[in-house]
C-alpha cells in the first residue's frame, strides 16, 4: 500500500517553483497507475536517485521525479522471504521491477538523468536481479568530465540566472545512505536533475551527452558501493555500456 502523499519544498536554488508531491511505494505493490504520471503525454525527461543500505551498500529506494511529482520506490530487502514458519522461502513477486524496466526505464523515447547515474544504473542491475535500462545521463559526466562534485554541473547549467544555495546543494549530496525519515533529500536529487534540463543552456550538452545502456551488459557484475561519502568511488565501471570513452 502507498504510503500518503505529502508535499515539500526544493530549498537548492532562488527560483518560484510550485510544492512537489512525494509518495512513497514498496516493489510488491507497484502498479502502472503509480507511473502514469512519468509516462502521460509527450516523452519527457525523467530525473532519477538512489539511496543505499548503509549495512550492505545495496540500492534500496529509488526516486522518479518529473517537475511537480516524485515516486520513491521501495525495493525488497536483502533477507530471503519467508513462508509463515519460517524455514523455507518463497518467490519474490518481481511485477513492480519489471514494470519499472519495460515500461519506464526501457521506453523508446525520453531520457532517464540523474546524478552518478553510472553507479545507480550498474546497482540496479546487480542488485536488483539484472534490472535494465537505456536513455541514462550521467549529469557530471555530461557537464564537468573533470569534475564529480554536483555543484560543478549544476552551476554550469544555471550560470548566471539563479541563485543557487550552495550549503543546501552540498548537505543534499553528502550521504546516499538510506534514512527513512529523510526521504525528501532523496526525492530532492531526483527533482534536481530532471529540472537541469529546463535551461536552455543544457539543452546542447545533454543533446551531445552519451546515453548509458546497460540493455547490453553481459552478464551480472559485481558492484561495491561506499554510500557514505563518496558515492562515485570505488566502482567498477564499464565504458561499453556506461556512456563513457573507451581508452
């Protein structure tokens, strides 16, 4: 059962912009009336973020946010499912993953962006059953190659225009650990970088920016995440798949 929907406020930079719902939902009970707002109407970007279990580094909630919505979807944990007893397990029902891949992440049309994307795409896809996607930006990679920091890109993109509330920007990104009772700052992540794209100076790099498909990874990889600081570190990447020049 979704959790209620409630409203907060984006604190990152000087602009007028409208409350952005946010609601929460587990994997076993997502259904496509959860995403019909990110899939109603023309292709739009879709902003995407990623919190992580700080006990075993998995990616366990995922945001979806177009400009006024946020989904956070809540993936199964890690122990076995238990029958009643308690001794054996069951399958898992896999419905709301699959949903999210043929019909959000794997969609013909529309970009997926987000911050670190190549970690978050590369996490899906270990630790969530080989979970697929095409489309992905990596914004850093797409505005600073150089620079991993989110505040490099996202002054790039608002440049003169806005103001941006540099200490918020940068509590926001601290820590991907998963904390349930701050979800906003994860739903926040997602809001950001879907809103990068409205200015018109971005519309160039993410035009030229390389798309991540991980439809063409191989097999399974093996991820390892350090979700407290440094969430870009520490990670194998592979550039084949990952939008990323080959040496």
């Amino acid at each position: 059962m979704a959790q209620p929907t409630r409203c907060i406020h984006q604190n990152l930079l000087d602009e007028d912009i409208e409350p952005i719902s946010v609601r929460s939902i587990r994997e076993a009970n997502l259904t496509e009336e959860y995403l019909r707002p990110f899939l109603d109407g023309p292709p739009q970007p879709i902003g995407i973020a990623a919190a992580y279990s700080e006990s075993d580094s998995r990616l366990v909630v995922l945001a979806i946010a177009n400009e006024s919505k946020v989904l956070l979807v809540e993936f199964y944990s890690s122990k076995p499912n238990r029958n009643g007893g308690g001794k054996s397990t069951k399958p898992r029902d896999t419905t709301g993953r699959t949903l999210l891949q043929d019909k959000l992440f794997c969609r013909p049309l529309g970009d997926l962006v987000a911050f670190d994307f190549q970690e978050i795409a590369l996490s899906l896809y270990s630790d969530h059953g080989g979970l697929r996607l095409v489309n992905g930006i990596d914004i850093q990679a797409a505005c600073c190659r150089g620079n991993r920091q989110p505040l490099a890109s996202i002054k790039l993109a608002v440049g003169d225009e806005v103001t941006i509330y540099k200490d918020n920007v940068c509590d926001l990104f601290e820590n991907m650990g998963y904390d349930p009772k701050r979800t906003s700052e994860i739903a926040l992540r997602a809001w950001l970088a879907q809103h990068l794209l409205q200015y018109s100076t971005m519309e160039e790099t993410f035009a030229k920016a390389k798309r991540i498909n991980t439809q063409k990874l191989p097999g399974m990889v093996s991820v390892h995440i350090n979700c407290n600081l440094s969430p870009q570190s520490n990670r194998p990447r592979d550039p084949r798949f990952l939008g990323e020049d080959q040496p």
